[in-house]
C-alpha cells in the first residue's frame, strides 16, 4: 500500500489556482523530492499533506485512507520548516520536549524520546541550552529533533537548509540521508536547488506553476528529460 498519493489534487486560493491536477504515489520509506522554482507550489502542496491548507479538490490519501479532513496532528506527519521556529525561551530539551507535553504524553516517555533522538542528531551534550547559544546546524538539528521525538509515519522537510551556508548545507544533506536510513520512514523532501534533489531523491517530482512536469528517479530525469523545462532544470539538454 502506498504511504501517501495524491489523486487529481487542485489548490485555489480565490480564483487565483496554484496547485493543479497533481497525481502521485509515495511507496513507504521513499525519499521523494519536491523541486520547482520559487513560486511553483511546493510549499502549498506539502503544507496541504501536512493539512495546513485545505484540498481544494481531489484527494489525500495517507496509509490508503483519505485524509483531506483529518486535523494535522492525526495524520502521523511531522513538518520541518525553513525559519528554524525554535522557541527562544525554551531550553533545547524542552524545544523537543514540548509538543509532547500539550499533547500530555507521560513524562518518562517523553524523555525517552527526547534522549534518543538527541542521541541520533549528537544534541545530547547541548539539552540545557538555549536556541541563541547555537549554531545554525545545531538548531536545524533540533528543529528535525521537534519532529523525530513525534515518530511519524512521514517527515515532511520544506527548504529546511536554505538558511545554511554552502559547507554546512552539504553536511546536513549527508546528516538527513542518514537519518532517512536509519528511521526507515517516508520523507518529503522540497527544494529549489536541483543539486540537492539529485543526490538525496529517489523520486524527483518537478514542478512548474502548480503542476507536475515529470516524476521519476533522478537517473530517469537525467537521461530522459520529459522537457525542455524538465531537461534545464534537471539534466543535460535532449
Ligand atoms: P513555492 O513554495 O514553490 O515557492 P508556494 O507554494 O509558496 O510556492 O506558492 C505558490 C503560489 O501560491 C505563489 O504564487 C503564491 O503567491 C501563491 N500563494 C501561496 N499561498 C497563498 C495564499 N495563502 N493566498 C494566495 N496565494 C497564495
Ligand atoms: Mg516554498
């Protein structure tokens, strides 16, 4: 069974249509990437898998069932977003600690959680601090802690290195490929660098003005190009 696909899906916002006729198929544990230039849709699109925005037609499934009308927190997704969005007051346990809490898990279990994922992104020597006495890699760290310490079935990641500069962006990507083989689950993965999508996807859905110009392994869009766009974004001219 897929782990997400996305049948016939369509995002207006007024008259204004964004996301148009968007079909696809997640296998579990697939790293798929998202990549299109700004203002394509890809935000969109995974802000409404995640069910920050509404489906405006079509429909989502999730594990096979549909989940247009399912609130956020019960689809089993976790969202890492680009601006860090750390809690500023809270040390970096409770960052990761603190959805957790609302959601009244017990506290033992909570630190379980909290612990193993420190110790899968090396954050365990750094729980007391605060987000300002970190390094931009170590608050991405801890932004992707806040959603491990979920354990969802899918992580969704939205330009989460863009804020990073060139060494540390190239560090993180080999940090969340590791990540994605050591937790095994379906990451959803959207980027504008097609860099980043070559090396980390192994589905590469490209996306132009809210619809998909071709879906496929980085080798299949690297050899057979559905496009010109496709071919200039992606691989050498046909
Ligand atoms: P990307 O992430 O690929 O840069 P977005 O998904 O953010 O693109 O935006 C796609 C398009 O949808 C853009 O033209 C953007 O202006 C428009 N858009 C996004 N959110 C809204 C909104 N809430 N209301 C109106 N238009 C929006
Ligand atoms: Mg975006």
């Amino acid at each position: 069974m897929s782990s997400l696909s996305l049948e016939h899906v369509f995002k207006r916002f007024g008259d204004i249509s964004v996301i148009q006729d968007v079909n696809l198929d997640v296998a579990p544990g697939e790293f798929v990437v998202f990549v299109g230039p700004s203002g394509c849709g890809k935000s969109t699109l995974l802000r409404m898998i995640a069910g920050l925005e509404t489906v405006t037609d079509g429909n989502l499934r999730i594990g096979g069932t549909v989940m247009n009308d399912v609130p956020p927190a019960e689809r089993g997704i976790a969202m890492v977003f680009q601006s860090y969005a750390l809690y500023p007051h809270m040390s970096v346990y409770k960052n990761m600690a603190f959805a957790l809490e609302t959601a009244r898990m017990p506290k033992a279990e909570i630190e379980t959680r909290v612990r193993k994922a420190a110790a899968i992104l090396q954050l365990d020597h750094l729980l007391q601090r605060k987000p300002k006495q970190l390094s931009g890699g170590q608050r991405q760290r801890v932004a992707i802690g806040r959603a491990i310490v979920r354990e969802p079935q899918i992580f969704l990641f939205d330009e989460p290195l863009s804020n990073l500069d060139a060494e540390l962006r190239v560090q993180m990507r080999v940090e969340i490929a590791k990540l994605h083989a050591q937790l095994g689950c379906t990451m959803i993965y959207v980027t504008h660098d097609q860099v980043e999508a070559m090396t980390m996807a192994d589905k590469i859905v490209v996306l132009r003005a809210g619809k998909v110009e071709q879906i496929g392994s980085p080798l299949d869009l690297y050899n057979n190009p559905a496009n010109q766009f496709v071919a200039g974004f992606i691989g050498s001219p046909k």
